[in-house]
C-alpha cells in the first residue's frame, strides 16, 4: 500500500518493529525460490532471512513503550502530517493533538471493544474492511468508509503452470476457525490422506493422516499457491469480512474452493470466479474440479483477472488518496 500512495506524490515512512518491511517496499525476485517435492515432503529453497515469528505481550509491550518514547522525536525528525494504523495505542493520541497531526485508523474487524472506538473516535478517519464494520462505526457517530482488503499484485502473482500439489491450505489452526476446519477441511483429509497440505502453526497433530509443513513466510506463499490446483479457504468466525486468503490466492492464477461469507459472494461470482461449499458438499465438488483441470483453470482465471482489475494494492490506494487529501 505504501510503495502504491508513493505513486501519488506522498512521501511514505514505515516504522514497523514485526516486519522486514522493505522486502514488500523494494519487491521481491522469485527467480531463486523453487520446490523440491518428494515423498509428500516440501522442501523450500531460498536464502533465509531472520525475522520475530513470535509476538508475546512482553515484546508487545516493550515495543510500544519504545515508540511511545521516541514517538515525539521521530514525528519531528521526519515531519509526519499524518499517521495511519490498524493497531490501538492509545498514547498516540496526547502526541498528534500537540501537533495536530491527523490519525487514521483501519479496522479489519478483529477488535470491535470500547477501547477500540474510544480510540476511533479520537482518529480523524476510519477504513474499515467489512460492510459491517462500517455499519458499526457510522452507528456510533465515527466517521468511516468501507476499504476492503486487497492482495499486493507486486509480490502474488502467477510463478509456475506446474500444478504438483492437490489440495493447500495456508494458515494457523485457530480456535475461531475450529468449527469451520472440522467441517470442511478434516472431511478433505479424511478422504485425501497426505494429498492434502497444511501450511501453519496449529497443526502438528495431524501429521499422521495429512502433510503438515512448517508456517510458509508471507513473500514464498505465491509459491505454494502457484504449485497448487486447489487452494481451500476458510474464515474466521466473522462472516463478513472477506479475508487476504482469497485475494491472494486468486492473484496467483489458483483455483479457490472456499466456504461461504456474506460479503464473498457480492464481490465474486460463486462457480464464475471461485467456488463456494458447504460441508454437505464439499468431497463431491472437490473431487469434480480435480477431475476438471480445464474448468478448474478457466474459473481460476476469471478470478485473477476480477482480483487484478478491483482488488490490488493500486486501486485501495486510490480509494485512500481519494479521502485522505479531502481532510
């Protein structure tokens, strides 16, 4: 998103403690990433590049006390007109009225407390990812737009024709997506065996009955959604908001067998662009677009071209220039 608003003129400072932000600032070359699948094993060859995976409260807490301290220094250093984040902090707030600074918020509707809205309310704009977290925040007199999530066509993106792996599924088992993994995952390995990759944190106990692999770093998972003919994709517990998954998915070119979600099918076209089950269904059209590699390829290619012309980091950007330069 920042490199694209860079595109408008803006001038664009990442100050991010989790992440090697300038890999999706820069861009990344996967002309030296490749797999080696043998014996239901993956193996990823690439340069290893060191990064925190775990978050404890501790590290939250110490790096928050390090950007409240030296907040004040690195406004003033680096002239900040505006700050945007998704993350609640409060002492933000005393700092940007000091020197009137405009907050903006994006709210992927994973924090709905009071202390998110008395924060918001206090923040000059909010982006929200979902039809119903605008609903929500236009209720309690918060000024908001609906911005969508969106995939980074930089970094997803179409590598190999090699489809190699039947079934990927990339992401943590969470407690929030249990019922929904019991329903329409654990049916698909049951009949599926190993054919059947999980790619996450959470699933080491099930390395009997499928291939379990090791949390793929966010800059390779196009690699694995490239070799893949049928990406799965299942949602939290919140049935509106549509999640990275699908946008990045699609923009690799890879077919998407998902579950329901309110607001996937105003977005997409169920059997046109991606294919909606429920769990009664899910063997039977699984094992149809398995057998239909050319059907298969044909909606995963109306889901590319829907995901490049209306959903990628350049048209949110627009949307956020569009309001941003109005406050």
């Amino acid at each position: 998103m920042g490199r694209e608003l860079k595109t408008f003129g803006l001038e664009v400072i990442f100050s991010d403690y989790r992440r090697l932000v300038w890999l999706n600032n820069n861009g990344i070359s996967f002309s030296k990433f490749y797999i080696d699948y043998k014996g239901n094993k993956i193996n990823l060859n690439t340069i290893s590049i060191l990064t925190p995976l775990f978050y404890n409260k501790f590290f939250i807490n110490q790096t928050y006390k390090l950007e409240e301290k030296n907040l004040e220094k690195f406004i003033l250093r680096n002239k900040i007109d505006m700050i945007f984040t998704h993350k609640y902090f409060k002492p933000i707030i005393k700092i940007l009225k000091k020197y009137k600074i405009k907050l903006i918020l994006f709210s992927g509707d994973e924090d709905f407390s009071k202390e998110w809205f008395d924060f918001a309310r206090e923040s000059d704009f909010v982006f929200c990812a979902s039809e119903y977290g605008f609903k929500i925040h236009k209720e309690k007199g918060i000024k908001a737009e609906i911005l969508r999530y969106a995939v980074d066509d930089k970094i997803f993106k179409p590598i190999r024709k090699n489809k190699i792996l039947d079934f990927v599924f990339i992401g943590r088992n969470l407690y929030d997506r249990e019922n929904k993994i019991s329903k329409m995952i654990f049916p698909l390995i049951k009949n599926y065996g190993k054919r059947v990759h999980l790619f996450g944190f959470g699933w080491e106990k099930f390395r009997n009955i499928c291939s379990v692999h090791e949390p793929v770093i966010w800059y390779l998972q196009p690699l694995i959604y490239s070799y893949s003919k049928i990406s799965l994709n299942v949602h939290r517990s919140s049935l509106y908001v549509v999640n990275l998954r699908t946008y990045e998915t699609l923009a690799c070119k890879t077919f998407l067998l998902s579950d329901y979600g309110n607001e996937l099918g105003k977005l997409f076209e169920n059997k046109r662009d991606l294919v909606m089950v429920d769990e009664k269904e899910i063997i039977e059209v699984a094992q149809y677009y398995l057998d239909n590699e050319i059907e298969r390829d044909k909606i995963a290619a109306n889901g590319y071209e829907k995901v490049i012309k209306n959903h990628t980091f350049k048209q949110r950007a627009k949307q956020v220039y569009d309001v941003i330069k109005l406050l």
